[in-house]
C-alpha cells in the first residue's frame, strides 16, 4: 500500500501553473478507483483549491510549505504552525534593517490575512498583481507592515535579487538558529526575481505530512513523494520513493530515488498510474489489469 504526494508548480503543473486536461482527467479516475494522494506546496490553500477544483481529493492538502494542513473544500485548517510573536517581530525587524520590504502572512481571529506595503521590483509587482487578478481575499496593502504584527506570522516572503536574499538568510538563521526554517529559491514564472520564504520550523512539508499520515491511519503505507525545489527537500528525505521530475534542480535531483520526465509531459500522473495500477493485483488478490 502507498500514499502519494506531489508538489505543484514544476512538478504536477505545467508551465502556465495549470493542471493539465490528461493529468486532471488522470486523477479524477485513479482518486475515483481509491488512490490515496494529496499535494503539498508552497501555495495557500485559496490557490491551491482554485488549480485543482474539480478534483476528487478527500485527504487534506499541506499548504504554503507546511505551515498548513487543510481542508481543500472548506479552505479551513486543521492545522496552524506560526512563529511565535518575538521571532517574527525579530525577523521583520532584521529584514527592513537590511532594505528590503517583504510580504507577510499572519494568522489569528480575522484569519488569514497577506499584507504588503508597497513593491520595489518586478518580482514583487507580479506577486501582487497576480493575487490581485485572483481575487485572493488575504490580500490586503496597507501603509505600515510593523503594525499588523499582532497576529502570529505565519510566513514573512522577500522577492528580490539572489544576493541581498542570501545575505538576509544567513542573518535570519545567525538571529534565530534553528527557530525558524527558510527556503531560498527561484520563481520559476519569473527567472531573476527568487524568492525567500521564512517559516517557523515546525512548518515544513515532511513534518506536515508525518501528521496528516498519523490523522488518517496511512503512517503504515509507503510514502511515495514528487518535487523539483529546495522546499521539497524535507519531504523526500523522509520518503520511501522519492521522485524529481527531470525539470528538478540539481540538489533535488540528487536527493531523489528516481527521475521521471517534466512537468510539462504529465509525468507525474505516469508514474503514479503505472505504480499505482502495478500494485493493485497484489493488494487485493484481483488479476492485473493493463494500466
């Protein structure tokens, strides 16, 4: 018995951040024949719901890195994991010290709520604009970030250039050791223009998925796992198969199992057939069936 878990953008998507028709079409009849499989990404759960509607999932999916765990129907979270109140002030704080105007995302009796001030760069722009196009109810612009830091941050995100981001992930981590986690990593819509994600260390898509196999009795399946970047990392460590598409960049590549082909040639949803599809004889006793 296996459980299946896919990151989106680069892995399951393809270039356009779409599903494609064979790869929905796919999943609609594995989830409808009993697949256990779920996504994670670095996505919110709003994104995430609006990509994949139409698709059959029952599990929860693991949302913007693991700092979620969430119901993909209801958007609700059966699981928070923020940074405590002094860790983020300390980051922000370090943050705009440094030049550098990031985008926070916090979480308390509003909800959730995405703040921006105000954009620097291309990168940012197109942050903002395309929430602004999909109408992301967290979004709101408001004239002085420090003071929406009385809910807990849940993910503080800098889009610039690599190195003044690399500068301000070595201070973050010499700040705060092993409080928080980081992910530093291109846009792979946007090339020149990487982003960097600071989340508490609890939020990451290993631990994430660890608890939702507890929740939902699959912590005795084998973990199979697909991704292509840096904050896919934790997650294939832990798996018994881990598989990066071939548009992978090299340190996913050489963490994983096995290396299938690109997003863009729905191989993710080939892989997950054909194994799928191989071990059900085996499961329940029934003569194979050509996939």
């Amino acid at each position: 018995m296996r459980f299946y878990v896919s990151d989106l953008d680069g892995t399951l998507l393809d270039p356009q951040a779409r599903l494609s028709s064979a790869t929905r079409d796919g999943l609609v009849e594995l989830l409808h024949e009993g697949l256990a499989f779920t996504v994670a990404s670095a996505r919110h759960v709003m994104s995430i719901a609006r990509i994949l509607q139409g698709l059959p999932i029952s599990l929860p999916v693991v949302s913007s890195n693991g700092a979620y765990i969430s119901d993909l129907r209801t958007g609700q979270h059966e699981l928070v994991n923020a940074m405590d109140p002094a860790t983020g002030q300390a980051i922000f704080a370090l943050t705009r010290r440094l030049g550098l105007m990031p985008f926070i995302a916090t979480h308390g009796p509003k909800g959730d709520q995405l703040f921006w001030q105000e954009v620097h760069n291309e990168g940012q722009q197109r942050f903002v604009t395309e929430r602004q196009l999909n109408a992301d109810p967290r979004l709101r612009q408001v004239d002085r970030l420090q003071d929406q830091l009385h809910d807990p941050l849940v993910t503080l995100l800098v889009v610039d250039r690599a190195e003044p981001l690399a500068a301000l992930q070595a201070e973050i981590h010499a700040l705060c050791g092993d409080r928080v986690t980081t992910h530093l990593a291109e846009d792979i819509y946007l090339r020149g223009w990487p982003w960097l994600n600071v989340h508490d260390r609890s939020a990451s898509k290993d631990q994430a998925i660890a608890t939702l196999a507890q929740r939902y009795q699959l912590h005795d399946r084998e973990l199979v796992v697909f991704g292509d970047q840096v904050n896919d990392l934790t997650m294939l460590r832990a798996a018994h198969h881990a598989v990066a598409v071939s548009n992978a960049s090299d340190d996913v590549k050489q963490a994983a199992h096995r290396i299938i082909g690109a997003h863009h040639e729905d191989a993710v949803l080939h892989f997950i057939r054909e194994d799928w599809r191989g071990l059900r004889p085996v499961i329940s006793g029934l003569p194979t069936a050509a996939p």
